[in-house]
C-alpha cells in the first residue's frame, strides 16, 4: 500500500515537471524564438530594402558623373532644332559657311514655317492566297524575287503639327564645283540641322568670273519646335528674302 502510494506520488509529480516544462515552453521559451524569428524577418527585409538604395545610390551617382556630357548633348540638341525659329542664329552660321567654304551667297530665302505633318507608317501588304487550280498541275513559272522594302519612317507620339514646325529655306552660292560641295556637306552636318531636298547647279551668270565657276541652288528646311500656345503652321518670324551678307563676298 505504501509502495502504491509512492509510486503515485511520484507519477503526480512526473506529471506536474512536465506541465512545468511545458508551460515554460510554450509561455517563456515559444514566444521568445517567435520574437527571434520576427527580428530576423525584420532584419532580412531591412538588409533587402538597403540593398535596393544603394543600387539606386549607386545608380544616381553613376548619372551625377554623367551629367555634363548629358548637358552637352542636350545643348547640342538644342541647337539642332531650336525652339522657334532663331534664323538669325541661322545666317551667322550660313555666313560663316560661305567663308569657310570658300563661295560667295548670291542669294538666301527663307519662307513661311510649315506645320509637322505625322508620317502614318506603312501598312502590311495582305498576304494573297492562291486559287485553287483542277487537272494537271502547270509547271511552275519563275517569280521576280520582292524589292526590299525601304527603311521605314520613325514617328512619335511626342511629334504633334502643335509643337513642331518646319521652315523652307533656299540658299544660291557661286563658287568652284568642289568648293559647292564642301558647302553643302558643312551645311549638312552644321550645328543646325538642315535637309536637303534639292540641289541643282548652272553656269555663273557672271561672265567675268573664274573658269569653272557655277551658280549652285541648294533647297531644303530647319526644323524648330514651337512654343506652347503658338499655332504650329505660325512663323516666328515673317518669311523673308534676305540678300547675301557683305562677309559673304569674296
């Protein structure tokens, strides 16, 4: 009977060590390793989020050391196509042109500014399908391999008739053939952008001239962007006819 009533005792208190142990896990050491787990959760997304500023620390510092040669780009942009119409920006550079060239201007003209005009690319030609054909099957004829389609135009959404305008312009020079054709290359590659769309060239009318010599039209436009609120199609200026400059003579 003793025996029996220390076995239970020690069975009671088996069970109450248990219940101990377990009631110290789950209300001290359980809820301590959830906290643990959470920081480290934490922690990882701090570390994750820390990586991600300095990529893009690193980035920015990347563009910081890139600016001036991104603002010397866009200078040169700027200069290319202007806002409005600056002609005479324009003619400085066309009387420095004809110095550097080595020609004399006989005449320069510059008309209405025009308004963009948005190029629709091309559509996509249907593909055809053959008629179905009875009997014999006819021998096949030889085909013409297709032309190569040419490049397409490049348009944008930021390109509207409202915000950009192009100016015709026609310039005469007198000058030796390869002298004209240095113009028109420093024409063509200028701080201004210019596009050539005709060129044509004819004996100089000035009899007392060189041997050789010619008169050379060379037509084209400039391009400019039109500030908000004016009408695209609108001139900065009044087109005009301006006569060559006195720098411009030989």
């Amino acid at each position: 009977m003793i025996v029996d009533k220390n076995r239970l005792w020690i069975i009671c208190s088996v069970l109450v060590m248990a219940l101990v142990v377990a009631g110290g896990w789950f209300l001290g050491v359980q809820p301590q390793l959830a906290a643990i787990a959470d920081a480290e959760s934490q922690t990882a997304s701090v570390q994750q989020t820390n990586d991600t500023y300095a990529q893009a620390l690193a980035k920015l510092k990347k563009d910081s050391e890139d600016l001036p040669a991104l603002k010397a780009k866009l200078a040169s942009l700027a200069a290319s196509v202007p806002e409005g119409s600056d002609i005479p920006a324009f003619i400085d550079q066309l009387n420095a042109l004809y110095t550097a060239s080595n020609v004399v201007c006989v005449d320069q003209a510059f008309s209405d500014a025009v308004a963009y005009s948005p190029v629709a690319p091309p559509a996509a030609a249907p593909a055809s399908t053959p008629a179905p054909t009875s009997g014999a099957t006819p021998a096949p004829t030889p085909t013409t391999a297709p032309t190569a389609a040419g490049v397409p135009p490049v348009v944008s959404s930021l390109i509207t008739a409202t915000n950009f305008a192009a100016r015709p312009v026609s310039v005469t020079v007198r000058g030796q053939y390869g002298d004209i054709l240095n113009f028109v290359s420093g024409l063509q590659s200028g701080a201004r952008l210019f596009l050539v769309t005709s060129f044509s060239t004819v004996p100089a009318a000035d009899t007392a001239a060189p041997a050789g010599t010619l008169d050379a039209k060379v037509s084209g436009y400039v391009f400019s962007l039109t500030p908000e609120g004016q009408d695209g199609g609108a001139p900065a200026t009044p087109g005009t006819s301006t006569d060559a400059p006195a720098q411009a003579s030989k």
